[in-house]
C-alpha cells in the first residue's frame, strides 16, 4: 500500500496541475497582484487553501450532491458572471486610461488594501462555478476511482494548487521590471479585461 502513495499523489498532483494552469480570472488576479506586491500572501493563501477545500468536499463525496442540485451551478453561474465582468469593465477603463502614466513602480507604498484584495479573491475563487466543475465534481470522480488511495490522490492535487499559486504570485516579481513601462502595463491590463469578459459573458450566455 505504501508503495503506491507516491504514484497516487503524483497523478493527483499532475491532474490538478492540469486543472489550475490556464489563463482565467483567478490566474490573471494573482498574477496581478503578484507584479503589483500586494497583498500576495493573503491572496496565495485564500486560493490554494479555497482549492483545498473544494478538493477535499470533492474527494468525500459532494460531487454526487452538487449534481442532484444543479440549480446550485446556476445561482454561482449568475452571479460569478456578472461579477466578472463588472472586474473586466475595470480592468480595460484602467487599460484605456491609466491614472498616473508612471508604469509600475517598486518603491515606497503599494496602493489598494488588503481587505478590498482579500474581497476580491474571495469572489473571482467562489463565485466560478468552473472551480467547482475542475475541483469538487472532476477531481472528485477521478479521485474516487482511486479507492483506498483517493486522499493520497486528493492531497496530491491540493499540493499542486499551493505550488502553482505561490508560484505564480511570488514569481510574478519577476516581471516588475518589464511592466514598470506604462504600455506594458496597459497591455496586462488589456489581457485581464479581454480574459474577464469573456468568461463573464460565456457563464452568462451557459447559465440564461
């Protein structure tokens, strides 16, 4: 049984990889907070301890009930929908007509706070019925086929969440440099808005 551990977490941590690594409205967010040094802590945390969560409702079984109930995914889906892309608006006014011109800059105090991050990350996390399909409902089922494993499975993917996130929050700094120019921060902010207004508008148009 032991020597299966290892095969079992790393397919977990490979699945939820899988899962978690593409461009969306959560990923654009801790990308721009990571470049911005704001609040990243605060915003890794939510999202990988969110992802654990879910994960671990999925392994034990909430999957079966979310599907009975799938006016559940239509509430989150309406609400998820609006409220990205009431971000993606700001996100391309802030693109269209930056505030200062000064590009990002390193030095002195950041500006926002944490709470409006906190707020933010909270919603782009549990406001996506698609963090529920990857999360609970796929993992789930795939963690289920695993039998005695499937937690081994499940914390194999919690891992992954952590990993990806504090990676990309933290590694995000990188890229300081690069976005202390002003055209390069208006096309991140051009990306996040075209990203968040599209999955806005599809959760909209999957759930009406």
């Amino acid at each position: 049984m032991t020597s299966s551990f290892v095969p079992a977490a790393a397919a977990g941590f490979g699945t939820g990889l899988s899962l978690i690594v593409a461009i969306g409205a959560q990923n654009a967010f801790v990308l721009r907070q990571g470049v911005r040094r704001q609040a990243v802590l605060a915003v890794v945390v939510i999202c990988a301890l969110s992802d654990a969560v879910l994960i671990a409702l999925g392994v034990a079984g909430l999957g079966a009930v979310v599907t009975a109930w799938p006016a559940a995914l239509t509430v989150v889906g309406l609400a998820g929908g609006c409220f990205l892309l009431c971000y993606g608006a700001l996100a391309a006014l802030r693109a269209l007509r930056p505030g200062d011109g000064e590009g990002l800059s390193t030095r002195g105090a950041t500006t926002g706070s944490v709470r409006a991050a906190v707020l933010t990350c909270l919603a782009l996390t549990w406001l996506n019925p698609h963090v529920y399909l990857d999360t609970v409902l796929m993992l789930g089922s795939i963690a289920a086929d695993r039998g005695s494993l499937r937690w081994v499975f499940g914390a194999g993917a919690m891992l992954a969440s952590l990993v990806w996130f504090a990676g990309l929050g933290y590694g995000a700094r990188l890229l300081s440099g690069v976005l202390a120019r002003p055209a390069a921060w208006r096309v991140l902010d051009s990306l996040v808005a075209v990203t968040m207004l599209a999955m806005g508008a599809m959760l909209l148009l999957r759930t009406l």
